[in-house]
C-alpha cells in the first residue's frame, strides 16, 4: 500500500516518547504490563531496558529509534491491519516498521499470547 510522502515525513520526525505513554495506556487498560511491553518491544528492536529509556530521554524520533535497532528476522511475520494499511503492502520501509510496533502493541492489548505476539511455534 502506498503512503503519502507527508505521511511517511511525519511518522519519521514523531518522537517514540511521545507515543510510548500511549502505548503503555492501551496494554494497562486492558490488563497488560509495562514489562510484557518492553519484552515486545525488545523482540522486535532488540534494545533493552537501558537502551529504551535512554531513547525515551533523547526523545529520538521514530527514524531515530529505528535506525538504531536490530529489527527482528521474524518481524516480517507480523502481517494484518492496522490503523487503516496492510502491513505486508506498505512500501516505507521506517512506515512499515512502526506499523509493525503499533501492530504488536496491538495484539498485546487485545489478550494474545505472548508466544503468538512473538511470532514463535
């Protein structure tokens, strides 16, 4: 699925820390934890709780905190919808891997298994 230029731009300049309250709001309310949450985001990125918090600090940009990460090998696993875009068809590479995080977010709040979240047998 093809993303607007604007859209891509604007993903890419957000700050993760300006998103990361909200994630940790969706899991809670639905009776999730902030550790559960890092473990995904873990998965996914490979940075650990110190690395976390010092990108929180920095208040790196999604661009930012991608660029830095060690994506998963299995993140291409994680297919659906989400906030209206296929992942498979999304074109953007920084765009598709945020999707992939919102994504797992997702299925975290909505009571998967961690196994399934992870993308393990």
């Amino acid at each position: 699925m093809k993303t607007t230029i604007e859209h891509d731009e604007r993903i890419a300049k957000m700050s993760f820390a300006s998103v990361y309250p909200h994630y940790i709001a969706k899991i809670e309310r639905k009776g999730r934890t902030k550790k559960e949450l890092h473990l995904v985001i873990e998965w996914l990125t490979g940075f650990d709780e110190a690395k976390l918090q010092q990108l929180i600090a920095e208040t790196a940009t999604f661009k930012t905190f991608f660029n830095q990460a060690q994506l998963n090998t299995n993140a291409d696993l994680i297919t659906g919808l989400i906030c209206g875009y296929r992942i498979d068809e999304i074109e953007n590479r920084l765009t598709k891997q945020v999707r992939f995080l919102d994504k797992l977010v997702d299925e975290l709040a909505k009571g998967k298994k961690m196994e399934k979240i992870l993308r393990k047998a």
